[in-house]
C-alpha cells in the first residue's frame, strides 16, 4: 500500500522535490515519470494561476497537470504537487467496484452546473468537505509547514493560523447558514436550482435531508460541513508534530525544541473560538 494512512504518504514526501525538479531543469515542459513503479505523465503548463488537476485519457494513462505563472513561488508549486499526488493515490487505491461513498457527491458535483451565486458557494462546499479534498489539502498543508524550516511548535502553529487552507476552512467552520438560506428561498431561480441539484445527488444514490423543508435541509447539510472542516483543521495540527518529527529523523536536526508552555486556549479565544471543544481533546 502506498497510502500508509498518515496525513501525508511518506511516497509523496520523497517525490514533490523530484518532480519540481523537472520543473527546474526543464521548465514548461511534458514529462514521463515513475511514481511508485506507476508511470505517469507530469504536465508543466504556463497559465496566470496555481490551478492543478488530474486527467485520465482514453488509454488510462493518469495525467497531472500542473498550472505555473510568471514568477511562480516554489513552495506553491510544491504544495500543488503533493494535493494532486494524494488524489493520484485516491485513484490507485480505489477498486471501481467498490468506490467510496463521497464519490457519489463528487459525480453529482460533476453533473451540476449552477447559475446562482447562492448555489455555486454551496456547491463549492460540498466540494471542499469532500474526504479526498480534505485529504489533499492535508498534504499540501505539510509542504506549507515544512518550507519554513526549523520552528518549534507554537511558531508553526501561527503560520498555519494565517494558512490559506485553514482560513478557508475555519470559513465554513464559522459560516453563517441562515443567511444564505434567506438568501435562497428570497429567489426562485435559487429554489429551483437546489431541487435540481439535490435530485442529481439522488440519482447518484447520495441519501439526502428532506428538501421540502429548505431551513432543515441546508441546516443538516452545514452540520455535516462543518464537523468535516473541523476535523480537517484537527488533522492540520496534528501534521505539525509530523513536520517537527521528519526535521530529526532526516536533517539530523538534533538540537531541543524550546520547552514552551504553550498558552493553547488564548490561542483558542482568539483565532478558533469554535473549535475549543476539539483542540482540548487532542492537547490534553
């Protein structure tokens, strides 16, 4: 198994800075590579974003493609490389026959097409929540923490208080649901849009609330959004104590860490208020 079950496959670990190496010698280019005993296809395209994916041609050959700008900040690139490695491993692992259950809402995200704002931002958290994004962006998370070098633990906990990745999440942890269901019901186009998209999710086998009540529908949604993006934020603290780990085990770093009493629950009061029931539980 190449996914060892931890917040980053230790396969990804020892391949981002060979792949962004490619990068570096042959810059926007095509590129053969072996990932794992796997030969897949690495595609470095110039683009004015980070955007990143992953395709699957005709003769099932795994395809990564990997947006780069002008002027592209390494370590982004980087964390772009080891999110599309973690959903390459999603795609080895998985048997057709037997796919995970999120995958039934990531086939019905495919097939919506919202017009609405309001829809759209609901659709973009639906995809956020989804276990392999959360995955994904948990390995992206280490190759943020691990380009700041040697920190002790509360430095790295307040860079990963200004992270993008945890900001977009504590977003969902702290949205504010009876607004955009105001916002929905005020606007039929709205309305009609979320019974298409939740017939598409039953189509697709996904079990959902009971739509007709709209306030008891996107309120269970949310509490299902916001348990997932409180754990994803768990898992990020935790892939601290995996970055200060590798630093030892494979730079020989043997100096001590500072011996800091860290003050958690000022840190709590002021950046994850709602998330104190679940950071205890993980310090204590």
């Amino acid at each position: 198994m190449i996914n060892e079950g931890k917040g980053i496959s230790n396969v990804i670990k020892n391949d981002v800075d060979k792949i962004f190496n490619i990068l570096v010698d042959k810059s926007y280019s095509t590129n053969e590579y072996n990932f794992n005993g796997i030969d897949i296809i690495i595609n470095f395209k110039k683009i004015n974003n980070y955007s990143s994916n992953i395709s699957i041609d005709e003769n099932n050959t795994k395809i990564i493609n990997i947006g780069i700008p002008d002027g592209y900040k390494e370590n982004k690139v980087k964390e772009n490389i080891a999110h599309e490695l973690t959903h390459l491993i999603e795609i080895l692992n998985l048997n057709s026959d037997k796919y995970p259950k999120y995958n039934l809402i990531k086939k019905s995200l495919l097939k919506f097409n919202p017009k609405t704002k309001e829809l759209n931002i609901l659709a973009h958290i639906f995809y956020l929540t989804l276990d392999n994004e959360i995955n994904a962006n948990i390995a992206q998370t280490y190759i943020y923490l691990k380009s700041f070098k040697f920190l002790n633990k509360l430095e790295y906990t307040k860079k990963l208080s200004n992270y993008s990745e945890t900001i977009e999440y504590m977003r969902i942890v702290n949205f504010e649901e009876n607004i955009l269901i105001h916002q929905i019901k005020s606007n039929q186009l709205c309305i009609d849009e979320l019974y298409e998209f939740n017939d598409i999710l039953i189509s697709n086998g996904v079990k959902t609330p009971n739509i007709k009540n709209i306030d008891f529908y996107i309120k269970k949604w949310f509490k299902i959004f916001k348990t997932k993006s409180k754990v994803f934020l768990i898992k990020q603290y935790r892939i601290i104590d995996e970055v200060l780990k590798d630093y030892k085990k494979y730079e020989n770093y043997t100096t001590e860490y500072p011996n800091i009493i860290v003050n958690y629950n000022e840190y709590i009061n002021n950046i994850v208020p709602i998330y104190e029931e679940y950071i205890t539980k993980i310090i204590n």
